[in-house]
C-alpha cells in the first residue's frame, strides 16, 4: 500500500513557489535575487515532495490504520531519505543565503510582500528542520522496525 500524500504541505510549497516566481519578475536586483531562489527552491521542494514527505504520510497512516505498516515503497523510502536528508540541509544553507539577498533587496526598495515571503521561506525552512524531517527520519525508522517485528512474526500487510 502506497504512503497516503499530505497535500497541504504539498500545496505550501507551490504557493511559496508561485510567490517567488511572481517576485522574480520584478526588474533589478530583487529581481535577480528571487530568480536564484527559483532556480534553488524549484528542484529542493520537488525532492521534498518525493521523499520528505511521504514519510508523514507513513506516520499518518500508522495512526489511523490497524493495518500492518509494510509496503515495498517503505523500504526504498527509507534508503532515499537516510542518502539525501543531509543533502536537503545542505540545500537549506544554500537557500538560507539566496534569502538573505533577497531580504537586502526587499528592505532596500521597500517591498512589503517581499519582506513578508522571505519571512515566510525562513520559517518554512526552520519549521523542516525542526518538524518535518525528524519526524520523517522517526517515522521511516518506525516503520523499519515494524515491518521486522511483522516479518519475523509472518504478518502480511
Ligand atoms: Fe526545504
């Protein structure tokens, strides 16, 4: 059984996206700063997408299903998340720095809304770092055991 999908985490990120992209096409060093943050955000909340976030789904359904946690997808989801958490951290330093920018030129001209979405994008970021993927990481290491717990007992899911 595939990971039930949390949309509204999903559905986050492309609002964010959709914000930077509209920010990009203002003239200037604003401009210029959002559009290294496209370029950044863009291929970081797909990987987010695919494998930050099934976990949650992982953990949502553990919570409501008295169903054997046990899925081939699991298993590959765990291996993807151990390799590239470290990478989506790294990627977050990278991002953290394009914000920074991004600020500078906001408060220079004065863009409100710009302001606002750096704001937005750094607590969004934290709030990953601190919730998502160690919730993430808890969960794929759950399942694990789990999944060995019902193996070695002959459970099917
Ligand atoms: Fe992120």
């Amino acid at each position: 059984m595939k990971p039930t999908t949390l949309t509204p985490l999903q559905q986050e990120h492309r609002a964010l996206q959709e914000r930077l992209l509209l920010a990009a096409r203002t003239r200037g060093e604003l401009g210029a700063a959002a559009e290294t943050l496209v370029r950044l955000v863009h291929p970081h909340f797909r990987k987010e997408d695919r494998i930050a976030l099934p976990p949650l789904g992982v953990l949502f359904d553990a919570a409501h299903s008295p169903a054997p946690v046990q899925s081939p997808e699991i298993g590959a989801l765990l291996g993807r998340l151990e390799i590239e958490l470290p990478v989506m951290i790294e990627e977050h330093k990278a991002i953290f720095a394009a914000l920074s920018r991004l600020r500078s030129a906001a408060l220079q001209t004065g863009n409100r809304e710009t302001i606002h979405l750096v704001r937005q994008l750094v607590r969004q970021a934290r709030a990953e770092e601190e919730h998502v993927y160690p919730a993430a990481e808890m969960a794929m290491r759950h399942a694990r055991q789990l999944m060995g717990e019902y193996a070695s007992r002959g459970v099917t899911g």
